[in-house]
C-alpha cells in the first residue's frame, strides 16, 4: 500500500490522533507523488488521507492519475465534505464522527448517499455514549444494507475488550477494528 498524508483539516476532534496534519506540510507536485509511487515499486492500493484529503484542490486529478494506472484508490476522509466529486471506483472510507469528537455537528449526512458496498462508514468511540450513537446512527439509515460498517476505540481511552463486547452483546453487523500499527509499534506520527 502507498500511503499519502495531506494536510489541512477542518475539524478539530479532541481526541484527534493526526494534529500534526492539520497544517504545515510541504507542496508537492502531483508528478513528484506519482514518481515516488514509481520508486516504490508501483505499488496496487494507494490510500490518500489526511487531514482531510478533500480540502486540497488537486486531490480530485491526483484520484484519477492513480485510477488511470489501474490502481485501487481508497480515500479516508472525515465525512464533513461532500464526495459528489470523489470517482466512484475510489473507495471511500467515511469517519462519522461521534459526540465526544466535539464535531459531530459537522458531519455532511448526504455522503451517505455516494457510498456502495465496497465502501465504508467508520465509528472511532471514546465511551458508552459514543457507541449508542453509532448504534443508531447504523439502525436509522440501514448502513449495513448498502455499505461496510467498521466500529474502533479510539486508542488508550477505550478498552477494545468493551467495544467488542457491546458489539457482540447486540450483535451487530460491523467489523471491529484497532489502529493495529498502535498496538505494534506505539502511538507516534509518521507509523
């Protein structure tokens, strides 16, 4: 998987794991990106991320470079910008962010409607409270219908054993998942 970070994020999570994104970085251009791509091997999946990826104007030609190569293109994005621009071939993983993010409010319930079934919602939970959310939120619009649905903790705030055993207690359809690069090699920028 090749793996790019943009920076730039309009919102403000308080647990947020990325703030070394939410500005900075340094300008590059989208021939520098596909010649490292290169370098590395033309790798098959590339992840574009952030921040949030869509603030950036050149991230829509940067999606279609990488699908004209054949790659597969997955776009993680806060959910708090439409996808209507996002090609449909990109998938789309949408964080809907829940109330102990501070920044729920944010999010733009329309994307709901651009995601398919090799798409994906993602709840990264704080508490209880989170998770009662995301439970609804799940059941009102019927995401297991139509897309993926992955369940997280956010990291070292609360016990997956929790998360797992709230899921499996109401036996929902979703995949739980950790930050798996966290649990190998610790919460740092850049792993």
């Amino acid at each position: 998987m090749f793996f790019i970070r943009l920076s730039g994020c309009n919102l403000r999570c308080k647990w947020c794991d990325t703030r070394y994104a939410w500005q900075g970085g340094k300008e590059v251009s989208l021939g520098e990106i596909f010649a490292q791509w290169r370098g590395e091997g033309s790798l098959p999946w590339v992840e574009i991320t952030g921040g949030e990826p869509l603030l950036q104007k050149g991230v829509y030609a940067l999606m279609d470079l990488f699908l004209k190569e054949g790659v597969k293109v997955l776009l993680e994005t806060n959910g708090s910008i439409s996808l209507e621009k996002v090609p449909q071939e990109v998938l789309k993983i949408v964080d809907l962010k829940p109330p102990s993010s501070g920044m729920n409010q944010f999010i733009f319930w329309p994307n709901l409607a651009y995601l398919g079934p090799k798409d994906q919602v993602k709840f990264v939970l704080a508490d209880r409270a989170d998770y009662l959310w995301a439970r609804d939120v799940l059941n009102r619009y019927s995401l297991t219908v139509y897309t993926q649905v992955l369940m997280s903790p956010v990291y070292n705030v609360l016990p997956p054993q929790d998360l797992a055993r709230w899921i499996l207690e109401d036996r929902l359809p979703v995949r739980f998942q950790l930050q798996l690069h966290k649990v190998l090699w610790g919460d740092r920028p850049g792993v």
